[in-house]
C-alpha cells in the first residue's frame, strides 16, 4: 500500500512540475498555455531520436530539454510580437491552435509507435524500511523541490519577478514603465518549455509511450493547476500528487480500476463545479 | 469550459489524424497489391491462368503485421521460380486493411469477388477475422491465416490460424508456469482490451479445467500507457511466484523495468509470444534487466535459436529480406502449407476443389510446430497446442524448455 503511494510520486512530481509551468505562464503572461505539455513531449521524442541514433544519453536528455526549451521560446515570441494586447481568452485559444500544429508536427516526425526509453537513473534506489524510492521518483520530487522554492523565491524577491506580476496584469503601463516586456516574456516561455521537457522527460521512462500519450498529459497538469486557481504554486503541487496518487491507487479497487484514467476530468469537472457555485447562484437571482 | 473545449479538441485530433493515415495507406496498399499482382507471374508459364491467393492484412497504422504475408510472398516466388504448381504459377494478392473493419470487409470482397482467389493464406490482421469470418463462410472461402489476432480467428468455420495466438498462447503460458516452472502462486496481468476479454477468460478457465488450480491473484485492468510498477506491487504483495501477462513487447521491457527498479528479482516472469523478439533481448540486456525472470512462449521452432529445423526458412527470408521474427515463421508455415495442400490436388484448382481439399486435411506435421496442424469441418479450429519457452539470460534468449510444452486436450 505504501510502496504504491510512493510509486505515484513519479507521476505526481511530473504532474505537479508540468502544473506549476501552467501556474507560472498565466500568472506572468496571462496566458492558459494549452500547448505546454506537447511542448515538453516534443522535446522528450526528440531525446529518445537522438539517443537511438547513437547520442549519448544524458547529453540526448539535455538536447531534449534545451529543444523544448527553444520550441517553447519561439512560441512566446509569436505571442510576444502578435498577441500582447489581446485578451486572456483569445491568447489561450492561439496555444490550442499551437497545441494541434506541434501534436501533428510530432505525429509525422515521431510516429504513434509506443517508444521505450530507458530509466533516468537505473542503479539509484533508496530503501527506506521496506519501501523502495528509485531513480525517477527521487527526480521527480527534487525536480518539484527545486523548482517551487526558486519559483517562490523569484516571484516574491526579485525585482524581475515582481516586474513580470506587473506585466501580466498591466502589460501597457508595464511597457510604458520601461519594462522590456518581450524579452521578459520569452524568457518565462522558455523556463516554462524546459520545466515541460524535464518533467516529460522525467515520466517517459516509468511507462510505456506513444508521442499523443505524452502530450495529453496536459489532463492532469490542467486539473492540478485548476485546483491551484492557476494561481498558488503550492496548492498546484499538492494537487498534482493527489491526481497521481487517487489514479494508481484506483488501480487496487477493482470496481473503479478500469476508469481510473478519467481522474484528471473528475477533477476537472469538480473543481469548476465549486469555483462557479456562487456565481450560478448569483446569475440566477 | 476551456478544458472541455481542449478534450473535445484533443479527442476529435486524434481521431482525425488516425483517419488520415488510414486513407493514405489504402493508396499505398493498392499499390502493393498491383506490384505484386504485376512480379508474380513473370515465371516460366506465361500462357497457363495463375493460381489467385489473397491475404488481408494490417500493414499501416498503429500495431502492424508485414511480416507474414511477405514470408509468404517469399515462399510462393520460389515456387513460381520453380515452374508454379503443376505448370500454373501462384499469383499471391496482399491487401492492407489499415486496421480498420471498413478497410478489412473491402480488402476482402476485392479478392473473393473481384480477383475469385481460391483461398485465402498468410493474413495476419488486428481484426480481420472478425470482420470477415462470416463472409468467408457464406462464400464458400477458406484462410489458412498466418497470425489469427482477434478471438474470431480461432472461433470461426473457415479459418484455421498457424498460431497458438493469444488465448489458447496464455491457456499455455499460465499451464508452463505452474506445471513446468511449479510454481505455487500463478497470478495474471491482463492488458484491458474489452473486446478480447471473454476470450481471455475463456483462456484462463481452460487452465483451470486442466490443472485444478486458481490464480493467487489477477488484474485485469491494464492499460497500455500506464505506469505498471504499482501492478508489480500488487502482485509481489498478493505473494506471486510467478506472473503471466500479456501486452505488446515494449510492455515486457516496461515490467522488467520495475521489476529492476523496485528490486524484485524473486519473482518469476511469462509473456507471450509478443514478447519474443530479438530487440525485447538486446533492449533489457543493455538495461540489465530481466535476465532469469522473464520467460516467453514461441508458437513456433524458436526463430532466435540456430536450430536446422529452420535452415530453409532462414535462407528463404534472407534472401527476400524479410526480417526474421515468429511472424514471418507464421506466414512462411501457412504458404508452405497451401503449396502441399495445392500440389496434392487432383485435377483442376479451383475454389472448390481447395476448399475440399482443406476440409479433409487433418495431422499435418511439421518440424516448426510442436502439434500437428488441421482444418477440417469442426466449427472453430486452434490446431497449435504446443509452444517452446525461452529464457532471458543477459542480453539474449535460451531455452528455458527442449521440447515442446504440449497443451492436454480436454
């Protein structure tokens, strides 16, 4: 039972890396990024390309991050020069678009053939009673360690990270200011696509993977980052491992096992039922 | 509403985009089959009617099976090089139905109806059987199949598969597991494909009929892109010797994987004949994992072993480039088949002197396969009973069993 609770931290820490991307590119840029995690997909097939082609595996991993990184990157300069005044919605509805074009994209170059790729870690295990941490899961949760404590602390203690709050919600007056907005921008897509790289690249070896399964696992991550508000980082990691966690221990419940997969929807569906309870309420006076 | 926005978009994607790469295929299929159609009868008798053969097959798409029409295409240009049957040279007609029942159901009419092949040879399809079981019968059309897939191959009147496949093949794996390895605590991982369930149960039930014995554990749920390792746990907590699975052969990579990972080495491993392949091998080997736990099952002679039973076949593939794995074994036995069932025909070949001729053939031995293949007029035909077992050891297989591990009848 306790092994399996520590078998979803992988997948949690993945869900809850990819979530806090989300978080972070609509808190800074006010955009809801639907093309994050076929982002970090791209840059995870584009690692196991390059490592079946003979590259050597940590430096095929990196070429993986630094790719969903620049890919990431490109996408905040188009929605940097084009889409800068246009409203959340319309900005969120070009990343869809993106989504579709980079999942065809990738389809054609990848294929839909399920891949193996191989462990991050293979020889690294912990054991710890008679639990077994291994390789992934000890990345996976460093990697969400990591990442909130420099998210905090860049948010709340640095001029750049209280200039990015600026801009999102005043991008204008930000400019006007004399803040380099682009620049900002482009910086926060790329952070944003190498943290979807690292987390896709993180999961990829725990199970078995086609290039569209990769990319949908913007389920979960929009489901955490929902339950986060798309505004608390915290409360986004937390959600991410709950997800993780309720979808494999599902898998020991044999009434519900074989519609375990539909947990981020659950999750979906139920958070938005509650965050619009009042307003319901309020329309229908 | 953005988020069902997106999954209805998400959705509607990929449905799309998996069309789109049917439709092209069929452009690609056709023009296979007119290659063929077009190769085949450059041999010596020109001027006699060629013998038409068909195969329908999964050649695109997401799991493809090129490899045992092309073992039988082999076999059958050798045969032509040799002066044909009787003079009449074989003209073998590869259909691609891109794993799609409309695609299947075309594939098939175009050969019975259009082309009026005399029998049907060397399909190996996602769900071609079930498909066109019912037609065949109703025309009179018999298949030897090369890799009978789908529960209706093995449960139709006219087709009559080489393969153990994957039921009769997991009845065998889980009867290796508990009377060959003896292991007390057999359980079973089953990958949740809903159509092949009942046939899956069936499988299991069987063995339970045979040996007397119950499962110590199950799952049934799998599925394909899940993260097995809380599987693996489940089954080392519910205190499994030995587990049996089915999947895909990157499944059997994935098991191994967290096997490795969470440190279970006491715990013994059979797959089917999916698993058996050299990359499974060389991937795990390269990994360290796996070695002395997984076990899979080979229908056939084992194709990695160099044994002389497949000299012929080895050569044969070799030379028509055709890569050398249990399906082409598959393809290459079925043609094989259909060029003795044809060479013993008296008189003219027709359908229905084929058809005759497959009905009344019973015990057909061969040195590839460990029980004796049949077609005959039962009502459902599974004539492979019989596997050999391999074992990973490092980087490649050996024989976990020399002789073959023949299912019981009854």
């Amino acid at each position: 039972m306790i092994d399996t609770a520590i078998a979803s931290l992988t997948s949690g820490g993945a869900y809850a890396l990819l979530g806090v991307g989300l978080v972070l590119t609509y808190r800074m840029t006010g955009v809801l990024n639907f093309a994050h995690a076929v982002v970090g997909a791209f840059g995870t097939y584009t690692a196991i390309v390059a490592f079946e082609a003979g590259v050597g595996y940590g430096a095929a991993m990196i070429l993986g991050v630094a790719v969903a990184a620049l890919l990431s990157g490109g996408i905040g300069v188009v929605m940097a020069r084009w889409f800068a005044e246009e409203a959340t919605i319309v900005r969120s509805t070009v990343t869809i678009a993106i989504f579709l074009g980079v999942l065809v994209v990738g389809f054609r170059l990848f294929g839909d053939t399920p891949r193996v790729v191989p462990a991050l870690l293979p020889g690294v295990r912990l054991e710890v009673g008679t639990v077994t941490l291994t390789g992934s899961t000890l990345l996976s949760v460093g990697g969400v360690a990591v990442l909130a404590g420099a998210v905090a602390w860049f948010l709340a203690k640095t001029r750049t990270g209280i200039v990015l709050r600026a801009v999102s919600e005043r991008p204008t007056t930000a400019r006007l200011l004399g803040v380099p907005l682009r620049t900002l921008v482009v910086a926060v897509w790329a952070v944003s696509g190498a943290v979807a790289g690292a987390a896709v690249t993180i999961i990829a070896p725990t199970r078995t993977n086609d290039y569209a399964s990769l990319a949908i696992l913007i389920l979960p991550a929009l489901a955490a980052a929902l339950l986060g508000g798309f505004q608390r980082v915290g409360a986004t990691i937390v959600a991410g491992f709950g997800i993780a966690l309720v979808e494999l221990m599902g898998a020991r419940i044999p009434a519900v096992a074989r519609y375990r997969t539909v947990v981020p929807f659950l999750v979906i569906l139920a958070a938005l039922l509650w965050m619009q309870r009042k307003e319901v309420w309020d329309e229908a006076r | 509403m953005l988020v069902t926005v997106m999954a209805i978009v998400v959705a509607a994607c990929t449905g799309g985009s998996v069309e789109d790469d049917a439709q092209t295929t069929t452009t690609v299929a056709t023009t296979q089959a007119t290659v063929t159609t077009t190769a085949a009868p450059a041999t010596t008798a020109a001027d006699l009617e060629p013998i038409k053969l068909g195969s329908v097959n999964s050649l695109t798409g997401q799991i493809v099976f090129p490899e045992a029409s092309a073992a039988a295409k082999a076999v059958f240009d050798r045969v032509n090089r040799e002066g044909g049957i009787d003079g009449r040279p074989i003209e073998y007609l590869i259909e691609d139905d891109a794993a799609d029942p409309a695609g299947a159901a075309q594939a098939a009419r175009r050969l019975v109806e259009d082309e009026g092949v005399v029998a049907m040879v060397g399909s190996a399809s996602l769900l071609e059987c079930a498909v066109n079981g019912a037609y065949y019968a109703e025309q009179g059309v018999y298949s030897i199949q090369g890799t009978g897939v789908d529960p209706l191959c093995f449960a139709s009147s006219n087709i009559s598969p080489v393969n153990t496949g994957p039921y009769l093949g997991y009845t065998v794996s889980l009867y290796f597991a508990s009377e060959v390895l003896a292991k007390e605590n057999v359980c079973a991982l089953i990958f949740d494909i809903p159509d092949f369930r009942p046939a899956m149960d069936a499988a299991i039930q069987q063995w339970r009929d045979l040996t007397g014995k119950e499962l110590a554990f199950s799952n049934f749920t799998l599925q394909f892109t899940d993260d097995v390792t809380p599987f693996v746990l489940q089954a080392r907590d519910a205190g499994c010797e030995v587990v049996v699975s089915n999947g895909l052969d990157v499944h059997y990579i994935g098991f191994m994987q967290a096997l490795q990972a969470q440190g279970i080495d006491d715990m013994a491993w059979v797959g089917l004949t999916s698993g058996y392949t050299a990359e499974v091998a060389e991937t795990l080997g390269s990994m360290g994992a796996g070695s002395g736990i997984l076990h899979v099952n080979s229908e056939f002679e084992p194709f990695t072993l160099d044994s002389p039973v497949l000299e012929d076949w080895r050569n044969l593939m070799t030379e028509a480039g055709v890569p050398l794995t249990s399906f082409a074994e598959g393809g290459y036995l079925a043609a094989t088949i259909m060029v003795d069932v044809l060479e013993g025909i008296d008189g003219p070949i027709t359908r229905e002197s084929v058809s005759e001729a497959l009905l009344a053939l019973e015990g057909y031995e061969h040195p590839m396969i460990g029980s004796p293949y049949s077609f005959g007029d039962a009502p459902a035909h599974n004539p492979n009973r019989a596997s050999k077992f391999l074992r990973l050891s490092g980087g490649t297989w050996e024989l976990a069993t020399d002789d073959w591990v023949v299912l019981p009848t009854g």
